[in-house]
C-alpha cells in the first residue's frame, strides 16, 4: 500500500498493490516474511525495550490487539542481558546479520 499524493505538477494518487497468482508461480506457503525465524538475532527499534537485543522464540501467526488498537504480527524475544521475555510488534524489530 502506498499513501503518496502529490498536489503540483501531476497527480498521484494514494494506491493498493494485490498480487495475483499466474501459472507456474508458486505460492508462499511460510509465515516467516522478512528472515525472521526461532534462533534469529536482533534488535528492538522502539520504547519500552529501545536497543534492547535477544533473539527470537516464539513467533505466533495469529494478529494480537496493541494498546492503540491496531491488530499487528509480534513475537516473543528473550533478551541476551537478563534471559527476560517480551512480546512486540515484528514492525519494532531489526534483524542483526551473523
């Protein structure tokens, strides 16, 4: 999804992309979009647990409710500092190369 508008010199208007399967494409059949898996290193970009790095042990497929009401992905880090566990949105996450 893309909400750029422009107001001069053209018009762009706010746009959804849907990808349509064709034969001989094959279909994503994992939940694991961007490299995340169990085992993967990374850090979180975002308050409460800014900087904080763990790595991956739970990565639940069903969307969660957040405080704003927003319905998000998340998975469970522990971190490497205090073995505690945390849940967050994957959107909150970077993964760290290794």
């Amino acid at each position: 999804m893309s909400g750029a508008t422009q107001i001069r010199a053209g018009v762009m208007r706010p746009e959804i992309l849907i990808p349509v399967e064709t034969a001989g494409t094959t279909r994503r059949t994992d939940d694991h979009a961007g490299g995340l898996e169990i085992g993967s290193l990374l850090r979180v970009i975002r308050q409460p647990y800014f900087g904080r790095i763990g790595r991956v042990v739970e990565l639940p497929p069903e969307l969660q409710p957040l405080e704003s009401e927003a319905h998000v992905r998340v998975l469970t880090v522990e971190f490497a500092d205090d073995r505690s566990r945390a849940v967050v949105p994957r959107a909150n996450v970077e993964l760290i190369a290794g």
